[in-house]
C-alpha cells in the first residue's frame, strides 16, 4: 500500500507514468491518418469504410470519457486506468491482425473505450500526488505529452508503413502500453472519492445518448452533408438537455451541476474547448497544404509540424511561472489572443509562399497553445471538489473533444464550399472532376490542373474563421475568468491522503 510520503517521493515518476500513458492516445490519433491509403487497398475499403474506421474511435472515445471518469472516482483510479491500458493494447493487437473492415471498425471502437478511461484518468490523479504549487508544472508536462503525439505520428507512421505491413501502426502501441502497465502497478498510488455515492443509470444513459447522437451528427456533416446530420445534432441536442435536466433532479447526479457556476471551472473549461476547436481545424487543413502545395510525403509533413510542439513546449513552461504571480486569466488571455494573431497570419498565406512562413506563424500557434491550455486546464483542475477530479476531468475531456469535432466538422465544411467554388473543372470528364472536387491531393495528380490556389483560399478562410473564435475565446476569458483561483490554496497534499489506500 502506498502511503503519503512515498507518493510525495515518487511523484514524477508517477508523472512520466502519466505522460507516457497520454501520449500513446496522441500517438494513435495521427499515425491512422498516414495509413488511410493503404487502408482503401489492402482492405478494399471504400470512403464510408474508411470513415467507420476513424469515427468509430471518436464517437467511442466522446461519449466515454464522462461515465470513465465517474468510474475512476468511485472505484479507484489506478485500478480504472490499468483497464483502460490493457483494453488499449489488446485492441490495437486485435486491429493490427484484422483482415476485414468490420473487424477494424470494432477494434477501433474498443480502442476509444480505451482511451476513454486513460485520459480522464490520467488527469485526475494529478492533483492527487502533486499539491497545489507544483500542478501547474505537472499539467503543463501531461499536456506537452498530450500533444506530442500530433508530430510524431506522421513521422513514425511514414516510416513503418515504407518498410512493414500496416498492421505495424497498431503494433508500436503494444510496448508502451506494456512498459505503462507495469510501471502504474509499481508507482501509482490508488484512489478514490472517499463520499462516493450511488450511481445515476439514467442520468449515464442520458449523457451516453446525447453526446453520441451529437458527436456522431458533427462527424457525419462533413462527409454526407448538413442535411442527414442535423437530425442526429438535434436529438443529441435534446437529449443533452434532459440530461441537464436529470442532473437538477437526481438525488445521486452524474455531475454536480453548481460546479458550472464555478467560473474557474466554466472559463477555464470553454477556453481549453476553443483551443481545441482552433488546433484540430489547423490539424485538418495543414498536413493537406503541406503535401498537396509543397509535395511533401507523410513523413516530411509530421516532421515539419515540429514548430508548433516546440513553440507549445516552451511556452508551457514560461506561462505556468507567470500564471503563478498574476493568475490565470492574464496567461489564457494572452495565449489565445497570441494564437489567435497567429491563425490570423497563416490566414495570410498565398499559393506561392514556401515552408518558412508556414513556420513562422505555426511556431507563434504552438506558443500561444501552450500558455492557454496548461494553465486552463490548471485552472479547471484546482476548481474540483476533493473526490471529484475523475468526473470533473472527463466533463471536461468530452467538451474539448466535441469541440474538436465540431472544428472539424464547421471548418471541414467551409474548406469544401469555398475550395469547391474556386476549383474549375469544367474542362474534366466528370469522373475526375469529381474526385479532383473531393480531395486536394487527388486534383494535384492531374496534370491540366492547378488545385493548390483554390484550396489555399478555402485553408486560409478556415484560418480566419479559426482565428476570430479563438479571439472571442481571448475576450472571454479576459472578462470572467478570475484573476487568481477560487480554490482553496491549501495545498491539496495536505488532504491527499483522505483519497489514498494507505
């Protein structure tokens, strides 16, 4: 049994855990995109397939990560996130050797439950071992691990898949999560919410629903169009609110609703959902640009995304030093309305511009990502009741990956319409046409035609539109976010052992 002082002790041990347990999801997330192709080959696998096989992990993953972090809270983090590894591991074993779409499809399911309980996990026991003047650290090091993965799956993706099967994409999880495993079984301390209280099946049926119809309609959009997701918005939108309903009348609610009245808590949570908004949306358009204007494959794309981790890793350092003298608020302010001139630069970019001013304003994003989100996320942190820091980190986990979807999904939309309009291919035979009118990287393999301006201009609306969302998300958070925590600052240490097995 681990006891107080040696969890104090071994604290960033228990940290490179974390890290190392996160950065497999990040991993994950972007080396599938690299074997898409393969994929469409070696499977016979269509566009809907194709689709299947990536939505069927996000829908999984959104709509699990609230049930996963209430799990944790109730019977023990440690115990939860284990499963959550091992389910991983055994998923991606699984999807590694299928020989079928539906077979990956599942696997890639299974693979999202996974995730689901790794990631509201992983942040949950952070205020756990760390007291109150070292979380700031702590989180800024489990989110430079969080996004570490977006580099370095191209770059690791590309190269496996030049010299293995592509089965070996899901096969590099396997000895992380195997040298993860062992080392939460040996460092991490278990923990629970001590006052853990019946759970809710209906209100967890609500939220299951909800955010599955709403999640799955924004995934649809882009794809099939406005027209058959709406629907599914729609009822996700219902079903969201009578889940919000649910809450006000339970005895034993999934989530305590007053602690959306914590602004800590709200602001801190809605600005870590526009930088995830802003970074998938660039995340959806650049690796396109790269390789479709500037012929790059998929290993030379992940590595010249490098600029952003860079930018993000010194800033996450610098800001949570000033968050410490003045706050918050100023730190997240400051870092969206940096991101934000930063979206607004690339929003500059012409047809004819070469790598080096792509890095420049991709370094000043990665920058201003990484002086907002550690410290919102420290914020929304220290604003959860002792107990609840599992169901307060998947709340709000799911509202960063809905609104990562959802930047996917409105900006996917806005690239077609305006690359589409700018796009002449009346002089094609109508198959290509349409496949050019598809995808960038298609209409770059036919030889009359030049796509890269036309998609330029709908990259660089999707930038601006970026931009000004992230702004807002600046002004707001400079107006309601508090200038210091509303959290006790008694270091959270000194009651830690209330939610340890000693």
């Amino acid at each position: 049994m681990a006891t107080l002082t040696s969890v104090r002790r071994s604290r960033w041990w228990i940290l490179a855990v974390l890290a190392l347990s996160v950065l497999v999801i990040g991993l994950d997330g972007t080396v599938l995109n690299v074997a898409l192709p393969t994929l469409a080959g070696d499977l016979d696998a269509g566009t809907d397939d194709l689709q299947w096989i990536v939505d069927s992990y996000i829908v999984v993953f959104a709509v699990a990560l609230l049930p996963a972090g209430l799990l944790g809270d109730r019977l023990g983090r440690k115990r939860w996130l284990v499963a959550g590894l091992l389910l991983f591991g055994a998923a991606s074993a699984v999807a590694a050797y299928a020989d079928a779409v539906p077979q990956l499809v599942v696997a890639r399911a299974v693979m999202g439950l996974g995730a689901a309980l790794i990631m509201p996990l992983t942040m949950s026991v952070l205020p756990v071992v760390f007291d109150r003047a070292e979380q700031p650290r702590a989180i800024a090091t489990w989110s430079i691990a969080v996004a570490l993965g977006v580099p370095i799956g191209p770059v690791l993706g590309g190269y496996l898949l030049d010299h293995f099967h592509w089965g070996s994409i899901f096969l590099i999880n396997l000895p992380i999560v195997a040298l993860a495993v062992i080392a939460a079984i040996v460092l991490l301390p278990e923990s629970r919410d001590p006052q853990a209280q019946r759970v809710d099946l209906i209100g967890a049926v609500l939220s299951v629903a909800g955010l599955g119809a709403f999640v799955y309609g924004v995934i649809l959009a882009p794809v099939d169009g406005w027209t058959r997701a709406l629907p599914w918005i729609a009822a996700g939108v219902v079903v969201l609110g009578l889940f919000w309903i649910r809450l006000g009348r339970s005895a034993y609610p999934l989530i305590d609703r007053k602690l959306f009245a914590n602004r800590d808590f709200l602001w801190g949570s809605l600005a870590a959902t526009a930088a995830s908004f802003a970074m998938m949306g660039v995340l959806f358009v650049l690796p396109q640009y790269l390789a479709a204007a500037m012929s790059y494959d998929a290993l030379g794309v992940g590595v010249r995304l490098l600029p952003m981790i860079a930018g993000l890793i010194v800033a996450a350092r610098i800001g949570t030093r000033v968050a410490a003298r003045l706050g918050a608020r100023v730190v997240v302010s400051a870092g969206l309305a940096v991101s934000a001139v930063a979206l607004g630069l690339g929003a500059l970019t012409s047809h004819d511009d070469g790598y080096a001013w792509t890095a420049t304003w991709l370094t000043a994003l990665g920058f201003g990502l990484g002086l907002c989100m550690p410290s919102a996320m420290d914020a929304v942190l220290a604003s959860l009741p002792e107990g609840k820091s599992g169901v307060g980190s998947g709340a709000v986990q799911a509202m960063r990956q809905v609104g990562g979807a959802l930047g996917v999904a409105a900006l996917g939309s806005l690239l077609s319409a305006v690359y589409t309009a700018r796009l002449d291919t009346t002089r094609l035979p109508a198959e290509i046409a349409s496949a050019a009118t598809e995808s960038v990287l298609a209409a770059v393999r036919v030889p009359t035609l030049d796509p890269v301006p036309a998609f330029v201009a709908g990259m660089d609306a999707v930038l601006a539109v970026s931009g000004a969302v992230v702004l807002l998300g600046a002004v707001l958070s400079a107006v309601f976010l508090p200038g210091r925590s509303t959290a006790s600052a008694d270091p959270v240490a000194e009651s830690a052992h209330a939610r340890l097995e000693v």
